[in-house]
C-alpha cells in the first residue's frame, strides 16, 4: 500500500500546483496543507474522502472521526461537520481527495446486483475505514485524467462507476448501500437533510420533513437523531451559522447576514455564532479576514 499512496501523493501534488482544490474532473476536490488547521465548519454531502498524507480529525455532533494516510472517510447524506487538519508540515504536507457519490448511481448497483452485495443493515451516516487495496488503481486513473483533459468527459464516469462499485463491495459498503435502498431509513433522511440544506432560511415543520421521509413524525425524529446525531432544529441552525460565516467572509453586513439565513432576532443570531464560532459576527469575520490577507 505505500507504493500506491506515493503514487497518488505524487498525482495529487502535481495537480494541486496546477489547479488548486477544484479540478476540472466533475465532483473531484484536491486538499494540501503545510500546517495543522484550526477548526473548519461545513456541509459533507453524500462524498468519499481519502487522506494520501498527513491526518485529519471530522467531528460530527460529539463524535470524532480520525483518519491518517491510507484510511478514508465516507459519507452517506448531508452533514454539518467540523474538522480540522491533525498532522502536515512543510516537508510532508497534508494531502487528500474527495470525490463526490452520486446516489443514482448507488441505486443502480444496489437494485441490479443486490445478491452481490449483502444485506441492507443501517450504519451510521458517517464512517471511516483503510482504504480497501482494489480502490488505488481506479483512484489513481481518475487523478490521471487530468494529464488528458480531452478524455475526462468520456473515462471520468466510467471511473467513477467502478469506484462507487468498489466501495459498495469493500469495508464502507454497507454503508454505502443505505444511499441505494429508496425505502430505507438512511436515504428517507438523506432526502430530508438535502432539503435543509438548501431551504435553512425557511421556517421548518418537523411535520413537513417527515413528509419527505414518508414517515411518521416519532418514527422522523428517532431515525433523524440517529443518523445526523441532531434534531432537525439543531441541523438548521449549524447549516444557517456556516452560510452566515462565509457571507461574513465576504464582507456582508452583520444584520443583512442575520436575517438572509434565516434568523428574526439579530440578537438571537449574534448569540448562536458566538456560541458556536466563540466570538460575535463582526470580530469573528473581521478576524477571519485579517488571516486570510497576512
């Protein structure tokens, strides 16, 4: 295994000096640091995540997730997460790829090789493995496709395929699979979680979201707190302070940001970021700011 990860050390470091986080292969993203990270605060969609080099600490709710060069980090719905860089220094830098699932394509595979799979137990949302051995030729060919941009539109889905298809049948696999099973707790409250995500200005009915998980509102709540490890409130309220924050990052005013994400209370807002960012909108962005220029 440590030749393959040299490999795609050595891929992604190329890359990286040429395109930065974002590549123009369609749900790939590129990370390196010199330096361990403060506290970082975002939404993981439904993505697949490997450290090369270095090591990385992602906690969700009150649970950590630590993982090192070699192992991985799987995601199965929207989650607000914190994470911070462990381990990277100038001469070994923190090195890492993320490729975003597309929940499709699971259900493709679950619903036509179900026999080859196993059962449809539920884990939880989250979860971290080694890295099975049979990823690190596809991953190093998706990576590849930069050096022929020509071929990405074509080999890029196929690749991503098969890799979907390797973890589906690796250690993440059952994990995987509750993205594919339509009826299954896991996906019911991926489709309530996406739906947060993208409406965490509006005003939430727990009825509404247990709608879009065709459940009962008891049976919502249960498998809500189960999976994400929060209420539904509680996701809201992360996914509206990490929106508020990079608006902040912007230079947006505090109360046009306050009441853009959702909140009525300027004083209610101001309250929730400094508990959760440790100091008010105004200070915490300008100091943002300030690190970012020096």
């Amino acid at each position: 295994m440590r030749t393959e990860l040299a490999a795609l050390a050595a891929s992604i470091e190329r890359h990286w000096s040429r395109y930065g986080r974002e590549t123009p292969v369609d749900g790939l993203l590129l990370a390196r640091a010199e330096s361990p990270s403060g506290i970082m605060r975002s939404v993981y969609r439904p993505s697949f995540c490997l450290v090369v080099q270095g090591a990385k600490a992602t906690m969700l709710g009150g649970t950590p997730y630590l993982y090192a060069a070699g192992q991985c980090l799987l995601a199965s719905v929207d989650l607000p997460v914190t994470a911070r860089i462990t381990e990277a220094s100038v001469s070994r830098p923190y090195l890492a790829m993320s490729l975003a699932i597309d929940p499709a394509t699971v259900a493709e595979l679950v619903n036509g090789h179900a026999e080859k799979l196993g059962d449809g137990s539920s884990p939880p949302a989250i979860a971290t493995s080694d890295l099975d051995r049979d990823l690190c030729d596809p991953l190093r060919r998706l990576l590849g496709l930069m050096d022929s941009p020509q071929d990405i539109a074509v080999l890029a889905p196929l690749i991503r395929r098969e890799i979907v298809w390797r973890l589906l049948r690796g250690r993440l696999g059952p994990l995987l699979r509750q993205i594919g099973f339509a009826d299954g707790h896991t996906a019911r409250i991926g489709r309530a979680t996406a739906w947060l995500r993208e409406h965490y200005a509006d005003t939430i009915r727990v009825a509404d979201l247990a709608a879009i998980a065709h459940m009962s509102i008891p049976s919502f709540h249960r498998h809500f707190k189960a999976v994400t490890t929060m209420t539904p409130v509680q996701f809201q309220k992360q996914v509206r302070l990490q929106e508020a924050r990079r608006r902040l990052l912007c230079a947006e005013g505090v109360a046009t940001v306050g009441y853009s994400v959702g909140y009525e209370s300027l004083s209610q807002f101001n309250r929730d970021y400094r508990r959760v960012f440790g100091a008010p909108p105004g200070r915490d962005a300008m100091s943002l700011r300030t690190n970012l220029l020096s």
